[in-house]
C-alpha cells in the first residue's frame, strides 16, 4: 500500500474530524468518492439535501494542521488507515478506525498481543493475578493491552512493562486518566506505546469509552476479562472482541463476589476459562490471524436519482429507523431500493444528524 500524499493526509484528517463522521460513514465516503479531498468537497451538498439543520462543522486545513503540529510537539505521531504501517490488526476492522495517535513504539502494534481488561474497583487479588498474567504473556512473547484504568487494567500494564504494553486512551495522547497512572504512562509511552483515536489536549468524556474499547480489542489477538460487574465497560470489550473474531477468555471468581458475576457470565455464554498464561495460548493457537491488508477500494455512484426521489427516500428510510438498531440489507428490503440508493442516503442521513451508522453494518435513528 503506497502512503497518502501530504494534501490527501490532510484532508483523511479534516474528514476524520468532521462532526457526525464516524467510522462507518467514513469508509462509505471514502468509497463513494475515491478519495477524503474529494468526500470533504462534497459533505456540504450531502448534509444539506439531507435535511441539516445548521452548517456543518468540518475542520479547516489550519486546524488540522494545528493537530499534527499539537501532536509533533509531544512527540507523537498520527498513522492513518491509508499508510502501510497502520497496525494490521486495526486494519482488519470492518470498519476500521480512520486514524490513530501514538506515542513510544508503534511497531509494537503488530506484535502478537493480548487485552486484559476489568473492574476498576477491583479486589487486591485480581490485581496480583492480572499484574502476574501480564508478567507471563510478556515472557512467552505477548505484547500486553489494556486501557490506564484504576484496578485490573493498571496492574496489567505494571506486570508487562519489562516485556511490552500498550495502553489505550478514550481521551487525547496526553490526557492521563487517572492522574494517579502520570508514572505509568510515562514508563509505558518510553517502554511501551500509547494509543489514542481522539486529538491531542482533548479530555475523554463517557461516550468516548465504548470506541476506547473498539480499539482495546481491535488490537488483540484474545481478551482477558480478569473482574467485571454484570455492566461493565469490560465486558463491552469483550463483546466487541468476539463480535471482531478474537478469542474471549474469562477469570472465574466466587459468586458472593459482584466482581465475579460478569466473568462468570461470560464463561457461562461460551468464553474459555482463564486460570493462567497456559489456557491464553492455547487459545491462541486455534487463532485464524487477520485478514490481508487491503487498499481501499471505489465504488460505484449510487443510482442517480432525482431531487424529489432522493428526499422521498431519504423520508421513508428515516420513518423505518428506531432506537432498535436494524441491518442495512434489512433497511434494503423493507425501503424496496436499490441497494446502492439506500447506502448512499443513509450516509447522508447520517450527515444530517437523522441516523447514526454502527459498525457490523447496523443502523439506528439519531
């Protein structure tokens, strides 16, 4: 895969910041329009048939520029979905993060890895076994992920640093959270590799732990759930993981113990039990690897369809969509279009604040 050049850089960035343009209304961009200069030219007309209320808000190129120059200052460095040394296994998400920030050593993103993630109240003896399998996996080759967090996600870093860690951010390359792990981070963006989807200085809110999350498992090979509650973050993780084709393993724990119940579920759903380093690699070796990078790809138009045709079915697939999230191919059928139609105005339904796009190729109303 040949790298973007400067210009086309700049605007995957612009496009990647655009409000309302996740992953999943990136990629359809990318591929309705060849290119993210090209799709950046067009979000206006799209937003706008769509039915947007205000303007939309796209990054200029000084703001953007403004990032790279915020993230060069720390010492980071932006890799995009584009570049031939995006990590492989981000790369084969469908669809995958549009771009990253790292900090330390992003070779070590294409190193086998395993995510161990859980409570971040979690009990003295969960943090001992977490911190010893992070301590075990290093040794047997294994790059250990995890998310900063207080509890078992903290201990997992600690007992890899020697051997190898990455920890991902929901906020900015910068933005330590807890403040208490400002020691931590430091030893793992020297040692390790810190790991951010979000822009330099930004501050993480709640929402933005979920697609923390995506890119905990997206990273990994099999994820580790040492501690979790029946609603946890942990336990998004690990359905993630398994909705992304990763190995889901699970520490069992007593059931007088809140902590447990999550595990226990999981393992009662199908995970692997984990009592050690050994039942990890094992899981391993049944492991089929990532699928081949791929450049993207352009699609086709979608039919052309007239101003009234296309507000008519812009309206009729808003009215089909509810907080439940359904499949495009379902939205196909029941709109009775033609597929490409249907993707295209649900994109820019989306651009308008009407729908929201998920990954595994879900819709739901905004």
């Amino acid at each position: 895969m040949q790298g973007p050049s400067d210009a086309e850089r700049l605007a995957w960035l612009r496009l990647a910041r655009t409000d309302g343009v996740g992953p999943v209304t990136f990629a359809e961009l990318l591929n309705r329009f060849g290119s993210a200069r090209a799709a950046v030219e067009a979000l206006p007309d799209l937003a706008r048939r769509a039915g947007r209320a205000g303007p939309m808000r796209i990054p200029s190129p000084a703001e953007a520029e403004g990032e790279l120059a915020a993230g060069e200052r720390l010492g980071a460095r932006l890799i995009c979905a584009c570049e031939p040394d995006f990590p492989q296994a981000l790369a084969a998400l469908d669809p995958p993060p549009p771009l990253i920030w790292t900090l330390g050593q992003p070779e070590l993103l294409d190193r086998p890895t395993v995510a161990i993630v859980g409570a971040r109240v979690a009990s003295a003896a969960g943090q001992r076994f977490a911190r010893g399998l992070a301590a075990e996996l290093g040794n047997a080759g294994q790059i250990v992920v995890s998310g900063l967090a207080r509890g078992i996600d903290g201990a997992a870093h600690e007992g890899a640093l020697e051997t190898g860690t990455v920890a991902v951010l929901g906020g900015g390359i910068d933005d330590v959270y807890p403040p208490e792990h400002r020691k931590l981070y430091e030893a793992i963006a020297q040692a390790g590799c810190v790991v951010s989807e979000s822009p330099p200085g930004y501050t993480a809110q709640a929402r933005d732990f979920p697609r923390r999350n995506r890119i905990i498992s997206g990273l990994s090979r099999a994820v580790v759930v040492v501690e979790a509650e029946l609603r946890s973050g942990s336990l998004i993780t690990a359905r993630l993981a398994a909705e992304q084709g990763r190995e889901v393993l699970a520490v069992p724990g007593s059931p007088l113990d809140p902590r447990a119940k999550g595990t226990n579920d999981l393992i009662r759903q199908g995970a692997a039990l984990c009592e050690g380093a050994g039942d990890v690699l094992r899981a391993l070796e049944t492991f089929g690897g990532f699928r081949a990078r791929e450049a993207p790809h352009y699609r086709a138009p979608p039919p052309c369809l007239s101003e009234a045709e296309g507000a008519a079915l812009r309206d009729r697939l808003a009215a089909l969509l509810s907080p439940t999230p359904v499949s495009r191919d379902e939205l196909v059928r029941a709109a009775a279009a033609p597929a490409p139609a249907v993707f295209a105005a649900l994109v820019e339904l989306s651009l308008a604040g009407r729908a929201e796009l998920l990954p595994g190729g879900m819709v739901v109303a905004a």
